[in-house]
C-alpha cells in the first residue's frame, strides 16, 4: 500500500525566512501527489499538485513544491514566509495503483511562523 | 460557487445519544469520503463512497456508519455516542470514479460527546 512520510511535525521558522516542509512517499509506480494546508478550525485547502508534467509545480500562496522520482520525495518550499502561514500542513497521495483512489495522508507538520 | 458543506461545525452531546454529521456537495463528484482526525492532527479514513449506494470501509475502523442515497449527500450516523467518538470528522470529494484528482473538503465538525 503506497504511504506518505512527513518527517518533521513542528517547523518554527522567523517570518521572512524561507522555510522547506518534507514529504517522501512510497511507491515504485506513478504517484499523484498533493500539499493541502489546515488553518485551525477549518477543513483542508489544496495548496498544489502533482498529476504529471512539470516536477516543479506552484501553488498558491506562493509555496512550490518538486517532485524528485529518484528520492520519492515531494518538498514543499516559500522563499519568505508570512506569519499568516501558521498552519498545518499535510502531504498526501491518491492511492489509484490499488484501484480505490483513496487519499492517503501524512501525519503532518505544524508550521509555526515566529515574528 | 461549487462547495462541500458540512453541519453541524460544533456539536456537544451526551452519552449514549445517537447523532447524524451532515455532509453535502454541489460539484456533482461521484466520490465521497469521511476522515476522522485525532487531536495531533493525524486524518484516518473512515468510510468512502464511489457513488450512489456504493460505501466501503475506510482504513481506520469506526463505529460510525454512512449512506448514500444521493450524490450530493453523504451523511455519517452513531447509533451511541460515546466518549471515544470525540473528535474532528472532515468530509470530502472528489471527481468522478477513475479519474485523478484533488479531494475538496469540508469545514469539519467537531464533535464532543460527555
């Protein structure tokens, strides 16, 4: 079963500071892989995405993120960060290779901008 | 504009009660899906949908059951709640059967059972 691994759960950063969030996957076949982020209370907000093409997608908000087949990772990246991007933020994949097309989640980082 | 729409976004209730969370969309998606997060913020799948009168247990095993009847409505029932149902349940979808795609959530319901 493919899964996701973020490994960092708390990232502090200073604002202005550019920050890179972590996420490797699992899979030795095509992955589609997506960053959402979780402002508190709320429910989850597609930051970008990766279906094919390109393996440097952006997103919104001004985060990117690159797909890297041969490391199976897929980072997520701002060069300054605002305090307005506190939030959590999670990885995750589409499971298709077993035909359920179900989305699988990594447990998350907690991105926590310092001023 | 299309949404996912969830209710209650609060819910407070006694032991032993039995409770519906509402959960809708308007894209017309054939899939549907009920997450339930812990307080560190992990999401497990509890129970997905690929359309009318299709369900299909998630990965993490629940007490709750779901329905659909409809499309555009996938709502989540606990015959009793209990306190270790307390938790955050994130409704989603997605297009349709086949297709690849990102999955559009809902606000969440917090639940709190006492």
């Amino acid at each position: 079963a493919q899964s996701v691994t973020q490994l960092d759960s708390q990232v502090p950063v200073f604002e202005e500071a550019p920050v890179e969030l972590r996420c490797n996957y699992s899979s030795s076949v095509s992955v589609y892989l997506f960053w959402y982020v979780q402002y508190p209370n709320q429910g989850l907000q597609l930051l970008l995405k990766y279906l094919s093409g390109s393996t440097l997608v952006k997103g919104i908000n001004g985060f990117e993120a690159e797909f890297n087949k041969s490391q199976t990772s897929f980072h997520l990246r701002k060069p300054s960060v605002h305090i307005s991007d506190t939030a959590e933020y999670f990885c995750a994949v589409s499971d298709h290779v077993s035909g359920t097309y179900k989305y699988i989640f990594g447990t998350g980082t907690r991105l926590k901008v310092l001023a | 504009e299309a949404d996912i729409y969830q209710t209650p976004r609060y819910l407070v209730i006694g032991t032993g009660k039995k409770i519906t969370l509402e959960c809708s969309q308007t894209m017309g998606h054939d899939k549907m899906y009920w997450y339930q997060q812990d307080p560190g913020m992990e999401l497990h799948l509890i129970h997905y949908s690929y359309g009318v009168n299709s369900t299909e247990k998630g990965d993490l095993s629940s007490e709750s059951t779901v329905s659909r009847i409809r499309t555009e409505h996938f709502p989540l029932t606990l015959e009793s709640a209990r306190p270790s149902h307390t938790s955050q349940y994130l409704c989603a979808s997605s297009e349709e059967a086949g297709a690849i795609t990102e999955a559009f959530f809902g606000q969440g319901t917090r639940l709190t059972v006492v």
